[in-house]
C-alpha cells in the first residue's frame, strides 16, 4: 500500500473517530437538556403551593439555559433541539413570572421547526398545534373575524393528524362556528334545568335576557351577583329574565347558594366545572361571562358586567 494511501486512510479514521466523540458529546448534552425539560413538566417532588412552584421553575430555567448552551456549542444542529424549541414556546410566559430572561442571540422558532428536515414529524405536530391555538386566542381576544382561522385549522387537522390534538382543534372549531352563529340568528339554548323541567330560552322571546357564565367559587362572579339580582328584582316585572349556566361541580352546595340568595331563575348545572357542556360550546375561557340577549333573541352584548342595568334598560326600550 502506498504512503499516501496509508495518510488518507488514517485521516479518514481520525475524522471517523472524531465525529463520534462529537456526536457522543452532543447526545450527553442534549439528553441532559431533555433531562431537565422532562422533570419541570413533571417534577418528581410536586410543589406545595404558588411560591414553591414559582421557585422551582425559576431554578429549572436556570439549570435549563446552562444545559442548552453547553448543547448547543458542542452539537448545534442535534435532532432533540426541536423538542427544546417546543418548550421553550410554552415556556415563555412562565419566566416572566419566575424573573428568568431568555438568553441574548438568535433562537429558533416554531416556524423554522416546521420547515426543518430534521425535525421528528411527532414535533411538527405539536408545533403546528402550539401556533394554531395560540393564534385562535390572539383572535379572541380582539374579536376579530375567525373564518381565517377556520381555514388554517382544517389545513391542520388535514396535514398533521393527530389523536392527541385532533378533538382540542375540533372543539375550538366548534365554538368559534358556534359564535359565529350568534352574529346571524338567535340563541339556541335548550337544557334540562336543576329541578328537572325543561328550559328553552326560545320560550322568553320577546324579553331582554341575561345568560350568566358563573360558579360559586369564583370571586369576580360572586362581587358581580348582588348587581346582577338588584337588577333582575328592579326589572324582572318590566320584561327582564336571567338564566344562569353554572360552572360549579357540587350539586348540593350550588341549590344551597342558590336558596340562599333567592335565585330563582333558571340554571344549567352538569357538574363538570370548566368543562360544562354550554359554556365549552361557546369557547367560554373565563367568568363570570355575562351575555344579553335582545326581544328577538340575538346576543347583543358579551361584555354586560359593570353597565348591567343601563344595557337592560336600553334592550327593554326596543320594539
């Protein structure tokens, strides 16, 4: 064998035995980046209270930037980079809360997770699911049209289909269609009530009603209750009607509160909490969520809290 053959095979070894060493390093540093994404999402000792899980996260970040730079300058392009990313995402807000800052320098994002060639389709996914979701709250919260939205979400469930996500992009579809709805013909509302009889709010067609998101346990609801009864004592002979859709899960204490109070309007309940079937229908995200609903049966109004009697009386002034 020639000298210069014996060179090049050596070389080609030390590049061989090189690149391993590399990529050995990089998958210690990356595991023990995954390590630590993987016990802040789930900690083996679980915090007893805000402080505690403020300062554990607070730690975990710490630890977690320390991680990703050692991984990043030993092996920059490794696969589980992407599944950093991810967290890193649904991470952003909490370290506002936890005083911990993003490093300084350019970082990747979602979008460029769903271009890469390397990232695990599973990443891809949940990337897509994160911006998805995230822009569907953007326009909620500024009320503008969701038939944008709409199409960007049947585009996702048709490219990146998934048991995980799939039903979640669904119910958010359905809400937003459901609201929609709202726009062009009247509240449809129709459920059995706590005392068993049947309620129909097509029943109240020609009154000004209130649909009232609410639970017993939630503080601004029950601040915003002795408005809301003064209200319907003062009107409820003029043509005003409320209906409560309860978001509490103990049956007996809520027809306790209810009796107590002199609620006597009717009110959905299934116990489900935050999961109660109307208020999941119409993408209900806090409460209370006071609705007013005209004589012809249209919502008017979703924001009715602070200015409840002014709106009331304006509604009961319509033909």
């Amino acid at each position: 064998m020639k000298l210069h053959d014996l060179i090049r095979i050596g070389f080609t070894a030390s590049l061989l035995i090189f690149s391993s060493t590399q990529a050995a390093e990089g998958d210690a540093e990356w595991q023990r980046v995954k390590m630590i994404i993987d016990g802040m999402k789930d900690p083996k000792v679980k915090p007893t209270s805000r402080d505690e899980a403020i300062e554990m996260f607070r730690a975990g970040l710490t630890d977690l930037d320390l991680a990703m730079a050692a991984a990043q300058k030993v092996a920059p392009e490794h696969p589980l980079r992407w599944e950093a990313v991810i967290f890193e995402t649904m991470a952003g807000g909490a370290r506002k809360v936890a005083g911990v800052t993003a490093p300084e320098g350019p970082q990747l994002s979602l979008e460029d997770l769903l271009t890469a060639p390397d990232a695990p389709q599973g990443s891809k996914v949940e990337a897509s699911f994160i911006m998805l979701m995230e822009t569907s709250e953007k326009l909620e919260a500024s009320g503008e049209d969701t038939s944008t939205w709409m199409t960007l979400a049947e585009q996702h469930l048709k490219s990146f289909p998934s048991e995980r996500f799939d039903a979640t992009v669904k119910a958010r579809m359905a809400s937003f269609q459901a609201r929609a709805d709202l726009k062009t013909k009247p509240m449809e509302l129709k459920f059995v009530q706590l005392d068993g009889s049947v309620f129909d709010i097509a029943s109240l067609r020609g009154k000004v009603v209130l649909v009232d998101f609410w639970a017993t346990w939630c503080g601004p609801c029950i601040a915003e209750l002795p408005h809301v009864i003064q209200a319907y004592q003062k009107l409820h002979d003029k043509g005003f009607e409320i209906v409560g859709i309860s978001l509490d899960s103990d049956k007996v204490a809520l027809q306790a509160f209810l009796a107590q109070r002199g609620m006597t309007w009717p009110q959905y309940f299934d116990g489900k909490g935050w999961q109660n079937d109307i208020a999941t229908h119409y993408g209900i995200k806090s409460i209370p969520a006071m609705w007013l609903v005209n004589k012809k049966g249209m919502v008017v109004s979703m924001d009715a809290q602070g200015t409840l009697e002014e709106q009331i009386l304006k509604l009961l002034a319509e033909k």
